[in-house]
C-alpha cells in the first residue's frame, strides 16, 4: 500500500484544525529542531516532507500552529488529505502540491444533494 493513499473513507483521517487538537509531542519536537538550529532554519520544522510517515500521520502534521497578526491562533495543516475521484485518498503536501490542490478544488463539485461529484 502507498503511503500516500488509502481504501478507507475519509472521515477515519482526522486532521487537526484547531490548537487543541495538535499533538503536543509533535510541538516539542518542533520546538527543540529550532532550538537546536539557533532559528537558522531554511523550513518551517512542520513543512518537512517525510515519505515515509503513512497518511495518518502526515494528515496529523502541522505546519502552522500559531497566532496570526490579528491575535487568531491558526492552525495549517502540512498535508491535505483529498478523495480522489477513484475513491482513494492522497496526502498533498500544501507548499510542493499547491498546484495539485487547487486541481482538485476545481474538479469536486456538490449535487442538490450535497453529494460530491467529479467532472
């Protein structure tokens, strides 16, 4: 099976979306890559792509987790897991497959019904 899709249904991928669901163990070790690096880092520690995490764990990743300007705490996840028109899922990574995702947004369109659909 490839890490990046799976034959389960898309509600068994839980991706974090606020602060509180954010492993904190993921934090720390965030934390420490950057004060480890003296905060020279090229990437954000949570931009990291790693092929070989599975797609639970890069739908868990977090990229931003954080407050923004306005005092907001966001949180970006670094990969979106997406339902390919096939039925399978796939990671995309939200910097290197920005391209890829848009796609997708373009292609999934919404019945009366509120069922997806695919052109």
């Amino acid at each position: 099976m490839s890490n990046n899709s799976a034959s389960r249904p898309p509600e068994d991928v839980i991706q974090p979306m606020v602060p509180e669901e954010v492993d904190q163990e993921q934090k720390r070790e965030q934390r420490a890559d950057l004060e480890r690096s003296g905060k020279r880092l090229t990437v954000n520690p949570g931009d990291r792509i790693d092929d070989s995490k599975t797609l639970e764990e890069k739908a868990k990743q977090v990229a931003v987790d954080a407050p923004d300007i306005t005092g907001d705490h966001i949180v970006v996840p670094t990969y979106f897991v997406v339902d390919m028109p096939d039925g399978s899922q796939k990671a995309l990574h939200h910097v290197k497959d920005a391209e890829a995702i848009s796609d997708v947004i373009r292609q999934a369109r919404v019945d009366e019904n509120g069922n997806r659909i695919w052109r």
